[in-house]
C-alpha cells in the first residue's frame, strides 16, 4: 500500500511569528504515518547559517528531527530566503538536502520539484541576486562573518526584498510560463510542483499540470500525494 507523502513551502519561519512555528509543530504531529515530507524552500524567513544559535532555529530543528525520528523521510530544499542552509542542519533534523530543480519518482510518477524562483525570469533584477546568492565563493565569504554581521545583512537584504517588491508589476513576480514549459519539458515531466510566488493554484500547462503551493500566514498550505493523485490544501492558523 502507498503511504501519504506531503509538500510544503513558504513558511517564512521567524521568532515574529510563533504561531507559524506552532503550525508547523501540529501540522508533523498529525501526519507522522507519512512517507515523506518534501520542504521546498523558504522554510526561514531567512537564515544565517548553520551556527545558527537563536531559539526558533533550536526548536524548528528540534521539531523536524522528531518528526523523522518517528519514521517519515525528510527532504530539505533551499528557497531565496535560507539558501544558505547546509549539510550540518540537514544532519541535525535527520533530513537530506534537495538539489532545485530536483526529480523524485514516487508510486511510479515522475515530479519535478523546485522552489520556483528560477522561473520568475522576468524579474531580471532578483534572477541576478539569485546568481551571485547561490555561487559558492560568496557564500563562504558570507559565512565568515561573526553572526550579528550576518543578521544585519539578512536584514538588509529582506528590507531591500520588500522595498523592490512593492515596486514591481504583479506579472513580472510570478513565473514565466515558456520557463516552466522549457524547465519541464527539459526534465521530462509532466507534473511540477512549486512555491516562492504565494499564489497557490493548479495550472494546466502546454508541458503538463503545475502545483503551485501557498505561503503560511493566517492559513498554511499542504500538498498530499496519496495512491497516485495530488490535492492542494489549505487550513487555518490560530493568531
């Protein structure tokens, strides 16, 4: 018989926020007969690396390693807010960091996996950051830096996020849709699911069916893989 596997993106985890990280809690302790969980990007609102000391980053590990230990696998994907988690968190939740774009084959069915910003191409201005965030020697020099100084920068760097946001056409922000054709055409399926632009949706594509999934604010947002079929979810977060 197959097991339920579930994905998730977007939580935007943050000590601001203890009801999301509560959420979260509830939302693993009810689904531990799963076979998976499929985190695809911006589990953090950001993250500073794996030394990480404040509380929300001790009780989120805390939490995602119980919940493997209990028996679901877990697969860790790098959004535009933590890409610099790595190995060493990915150990201490018991979980297995996933390549974007990532191809898992499950019950048969191939899915393309991805946090989704890649394919905002469009945004000419982010897709560069996104260049020079994920290229290793920056990273390293980043994370060379005594914690507060990544703090500060982390602040910046989602002030300047938000300010340039506000400032751009709701199109140029969502996906373009000849990428996510090419991108799956490319990787041979038929079947994507995303996150990253919080409009969590169905979409038929020339190349195939795209699951967007939703960020958690009042509501979080699920997508559960159970005998072969793909439901998007949605429930309410107690404030």
């Amino acid at each position: 018989m197959s097991k339920r596997c579930f994905f998730i993106s977007d939580l935007h985890l943050d000590e601001s926020r203890p009801d999301v990280t509560q959420a979260l809690a509830e939302f693993l302790d009810q689904r531990r007969d799963a076979a998976a969980l499929y985190i695809l990007g911006d589990l953090f609102e950001f993250w500073i690396g794996d030394d990480d000391d404040t509380p929300i980053a001790k009780e989120v590990i805390r939490v995602l390693a119980d919940y493997q230990q209990s028996g679901p696998a877990v697969y860790i994907m790098h959004g535009n807010r933590d890409f610099l988690l790595g190995e060493q968190f990915a150990s201490a939740v018991g979980g297995q960091l996933l390549p974007d774009p990532s191809v898992v084959e499950i019950d048969g069915q191939r899915l393309l996996l991805m946090h989704g910003d890649s394919l905002c191409t469009a945004d000419e201005e982010y897709q560069a950051f996104r260049a020079l965030a994920r290229d290793p020697n920056w990273q390293a020099s980043v994370l060379t830096q005594n914690l507060e100084v990544r703090r500060e920068l982390a602040e910046n760097l989602r002030k300047t996020s938000k300010d340039a946001g506000s400032r751009k056409a709701d199109d140029i922000m969502d996906v373009t849709e000849a990428e996510v054709v090419r991108t799956m055409d490319e990787a041979q399926c038929t079947t994507l699911i995303h996150g990253h632009t919080h409009r969590p949706a169905k979409h038929d594509e020339a190349a195939g069916t795209r699951w967007v999934l939703g960020d958690w604010d009042k509501t979080g947002w699920y997508i559960e893989l159970k005998g072969g079929d793909l439901n998007l979810n949605e429930f309410d977060i107690n404030q």
